[in-house]
C-alpha cells in the first residue's frame, strides 16, 4: 500500500464567494494562494457589498423614521435590507470559513475553568 508523501502540498481550501451562481446556488474558488485576481476581486466586491449595507441601512432608518413614508418606500427600504443582509451573511460565512483555528484551541472549546 502506497502512502502520501509527507512532502506533499496541503489541499487547497475553499472560498466562498461573495455572489451566486446564476442559478442562486453557492459559488466557490478553489487556489493555492489567496492573493490571486479572483480572490482580490472577492474581497474588493465583499467591501462594497458592506459598505452598501451600510448606506441602505441609514437610508431605511430614516423611512422608518418618518411615520409619513409612503408604503412603497417602506417595501423598497425593506427589500433592499434583505437584499444587505444576505450580502452581509454570505460574507460573514465566507470569512468564518477562512478563519485559521489555532492549534488545541478545539481541545479546550466549550471547558470552563
């Protein structure tokens, strides 16, 4: 039986990527490095998608704010939010993927002492 060479390169992880598939579906990049063109565009469009978050948020809190908004602003407001928030937890879970765990930090998860 034939082992693997101790020499060998660690698999690549996967990335989530901050947008779907056409169909909806989760998109990942499979590299060696993290510097690569793809994974600088992920980061730069997670920034954006942040920061647009941001916007629409302090937009949506002054038509909420205001008790004479129209209901179609109302609805906009609300789904861009979600719109926001979907952005916002996909890349919260991409980085929480990517997050080195240091090593024996699992031995002592959830003990208290």
């Amino acid at each position: 039986m034939e082992q693997a060479s101790s020499n060998a390169p660690a698999p690549a992880s996967a990335r989530l990527l901050p947008w779907p598939t056409p169909e909806g579906k989760p998109c990942y990049l499979v590299t060696d490095h993290s510097g690569s063109y793809l994974s600088r565009l992920a980061d730069d469009m997670e920034a954006t998608q942040l920061t647009t978050g941001t916007d629409v948020l302090a937009h949506a809190r002054q038509v909420l704010g205001d008790p004479m908004s129209p209901y179609t602003e109302v609805r906009y407001a609300g789904i861009r939010l979600a719109e926001c928030l979907t952005d916002a937890l996909r890349v919260a879970e991409s980085r929480g993927m990517r997050m080195v765990v240091p090593e024996g930090a699992e031995d002592h998860e959830g003990t208290h002492g």
